[in-house]
C-alpha cells in the first residue's frame, strides 16, 4: 500500500506537468521543470512531492514567486486515489489498471476544466485501459463495442438535436468520444443506468 502511495505521488507530481504541457502544440515532456517567474530549473530537492511545497511555504527558493496550492493538491488527489484502487481491488493487477484509469480521468478533469479540450490519446488510453480491466477480470468484451457505437450514436444525435433546436453547442467532439470510451466497461443492458 505505501509504494502505491509513493507511485502515486510520484505520476501525481508527473501530473502537474502533462496538465501543462500535453494541451500544448508543440509537446516537450522532457524539459527540465523551471520556476515560471524567473526560469530557474529545479532541484530534485525542489521536486519531492508535497513535501518540497511544504518546505518552500509554497513559494520559489530563488525568486519567492507564490506556487500554486494545486501542485500539492492534485498529488494527494492522484496518491490518495491509487490507495483507494489498491484497497477496493480484488488482484494487484486489477488494482494497477484502476489506479491508471483514474489517473487518466483525474487529467481529463483538470485538462478539460483549464483548457476546456478533452484529448484524444486521453481517450485512447482510457478506452485501451478499461478493455483491459474487463479482460483482467475474465468479462466477455465482444459486444463492448457495441455499446461504444450506441453511445456515440447517441452522443451526436443529442449534440445534432441541442444545436439544431436550442441553437447551443452542449457536446464537444472530446465528450461525445469519452461517453463513448465508458460504456467499453459496461454491458449492452446496463447502458440506459
Ligand atoms: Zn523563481
């Protein structure tokens, strides 16, 4: 259980950079963490999750640039959701694909309601997780994929009708695919729940 905390800390401080980054154009994941005001790479010591935060009062060693509460938060978040995943989790391996898929999810949140965009390969990689959950636990995937087609059929017709009758754009592509990527972890009859 404490190393899926500290794994969960770790991709929890990893987190804080794709937010940044993966809604860029040009995506670099690999450029050194810098202090945003005066550009200072980080120290390792800078970068030990939480606990630097706490440290530095929540602020940049070098420049005293203030360091938002988040980067803390959103590590707790995801450290806080692998120990839930590991503790409700039959297996281990069932345990480490719940604890990705809510990872995926934690950045679909915080990527969506900071650039209003949900993204592709996040689609991609919850859609890929999820088939493989339901494989993990012996569930019969051929009509997965039905239910995804239902859902997407409905997800346009409803973003067709909002548009055409209220005259609103309600659904975003990103959404319709995401409703879309669920349902893979679900049965044809437990769709309408
Ligand atoms: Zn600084």
């Amino acid at each position: 259980m404490i190393l899926f905390f500290i794994i969960g800390l770790t991709l929890g401080s990893f987190a804080n950079v794709l937010i940044r980054r993966l809604p860029q154009k040009n995506i670099n994941l690999w450029t050194p963490s810098h202090c945003f005001q005066c550009a200072h790479s980080l120290s390792w010591l800078e970068l030990i999750p939480i606990i630097s935060w706490c440290i530095q009062k929540g602020r940049c060693k070098h420049c005293n640039y203030s360091i938002s509460l988040l980067y803390p938060l959103l590590e707790g978040t995801v450290a806080v959701s692998f120990i839930i995943c590991f503790n409700f989790s039959p297996q281990l391996l069932v345990a480490c694909l719940l604890s990705l898929l809510s990872y995926f999810f934690i950045l679909v949140i915080v990527i969506d309601f900071r650039e209003k965009i949900i993204l592709n390969w996040l689609n991609i990689a919850i859609s890929i997780t999820i088939l493989c959950l339901q494989l993990a636990e012996h569930k019969d995937i051929s009509l997965a994929f039905l239910s995804t087609f239902i859902t997407a059929f409905v997800g346009v017709g409803l973003k067709t009708a909002f548009v055409k009758i209220k005259n609103v754009h309600a659904l975003g592509g990103g959404d319709i695919k995401l409703m879309s990527a669920l349902p893979l972890g679900l049965e044809v009859q437990q769709l309408p729940y």
